[in-house]
C-alpha cells in the first residue's frame, strides 16, 4: 500500500524502471536504456553498472548490452517458494485425475512466466516451459487474470498489448478480447482453443492476493481432440475450487 506521506527515493525508482525495460527486451545497451526512460546517458551508466556490480543484471562481453542476471532470479525464486510449495501437490492431483499437463505461472505486466509444470503420461507434450513466458491475450492463464483486474489495470494492459496472432483463433483486437473476458468472469475460469498453438486446448484459473486481485494462476493443457466440453466444464469448476482452496492456504484471502 502506498503512503502519500512517504516519498520515493528517486535512484531506486529509477533502478526499478532499468529492470522494466527488460520485459519485453533480451538485452539492452546504456544508450537505447537512456533512451527508452529520458535519462542523460551517465545517470543512466551509474545506475546500471551498479545493477551489474551486484549480480541484477549481466554484461554480454562480445556486444556490451546488458541482461538481467542470475541474483534476479535467485531473489524471484525464494519470493515463489511458498506458492511453489503450496501449489505442487495441487499440479500433481490435476495430472492424476485428468491425465494432462498442469502448470502454474505468475502473472508479470503483458505476459505470464512458467514456475512449475508436470508432464502429462500421454505422448504429447505441451510447448511452454519452466522459465518461459509467453502473452496474456492468447493463453487461457492470461486471460484468467486480466478478467479479474482491476478496471484501470486492465484498460492500462490492452493499451499496450501488441496483440501479436499465433494463430487463426488468435484474438487480435481490444474489443474481442475485452467480450471474452466479460464471460471469463462469469464462470471464473478461462480457456484458450488453438489461440497459442494449433492442437492445444488449454483452461485456467487466477489465484488472488488479498486485496481480491489475481497474481497468478493454474491451467491444465491437453490437445483438442481429449478436451471435450463434458471434460472441460469439470475441469473448470475444479480448477476454480483448487485455486480457492491454494489462496487460503497462503494466508491471502
């Protein structure tokens, strides 16, 4: 929560924004960072040899650009320790009970990063992987939180969502993606039919902080021709009691 008394610290806000830039960047000079923010090349040189010296981000020795580092990492895995731990066994039931692939993401601005997943048995196996992140418009995950954002939130995300098409089910316009979502939170689960990749049915739902705001989510992806509607609505209230019962367990809501 923010106190209106209290000001920010102007170098680490700054640090923050450096790390932002990499959302949607592998790797970025000093140049093309003052850039992107309006800093003056040396603050911008300061701030991120800093960042460097401390292990947030990592020097490409061959170009000079800069990537974020292993500390990063290592600091965002011990924040998901708990939900990781929490969430696990959970993932495991799914794929005993329904024989498919169950994941869980963390949702980060435009896009969701993979924590966990466990293999389904059957031959087929699912593209995503721990580590990897992939869009909010065209994966059921993705959908599942931006339904349940706060409006402003939301309006901010479409805004800047390239919209990019995987797919011909792909949704690729503002107002499509804001229809579907507005029946996502009627029944509190989401779903994606070949929206990332052809052959992939994949369905979802949020896990919420306790300010009632989506952080995460879990999914269960399979390919089509097992992921009947019978099969799907069952999924889908179980998801939604799975992930009532983790936000519980974590003390969120």
């Amino acid at each position: 929560m923010k106190d209106n008394n209290v000001r920010s610290i102007q170098s680490v806000d700054r640090a923050i924004q450096i790390l932002k830039c990499f959302d949607n960047q592998e790797e970025l000079g000093v140049t093309e960072i003052s850039k992107l923010l309006g800093l003056h090349k040396s603050t911008t040189f300061g701030l991120v040899y800093t960042l460097h010296a401390n292990g947030i981000l990592e020097q490409n020795e061959s170009n000079g650009k800069y990537k974020l580092g292993l500390e990063i990492f290592r600091i965002a895995n011990n924040v998901n320790t708990s939900l990781r731990h929490i969430v696990i066994p959970y993932l495991r039931e799914l794929v005993k009970i329904y024989k498919e692939t169950a994941n869980l993401v963390i949702f980060q601005d435009l896009s969701v990063l993979y924590l966990e997943k466990v293999e389904s048995s059957y031959s087929m196996r699912i593209s995503t992987t721990v580590g990897g992140e992939k869009p909010l418009h065209c994966t059921a995950v993705g959908k599942s939180i931006l339904a349940f954002l706060p409006e402003d939130d939301l309006i901010d995300k479409i805004k800047r969502m390239d919209f990019h098409r995987f797919t011909e089910r792909t949704i690729t316009t503002p107002n499509k993606l804001i229809e579907s979502l507005k029946d996502i939170r009627k029944i509190g689960y989401a779903e994606e039919d070949e929206e990332l990749e052809i052959g992939l049915h994949c369905i979802a739902a949020p896990i919420f902080n306790k300010y009632n705001i989506p952080f995460a989510a879990i999914s269960l992806s399979g390919p089509v021709s097992r992921m009947n509607s019978e099969i799907l609505a069952d999924m889908g209230k179980t998801l939604v009691e799975l992930t009532n019962e983790i936000s519980k367990k974590m003390g969120l809501n």
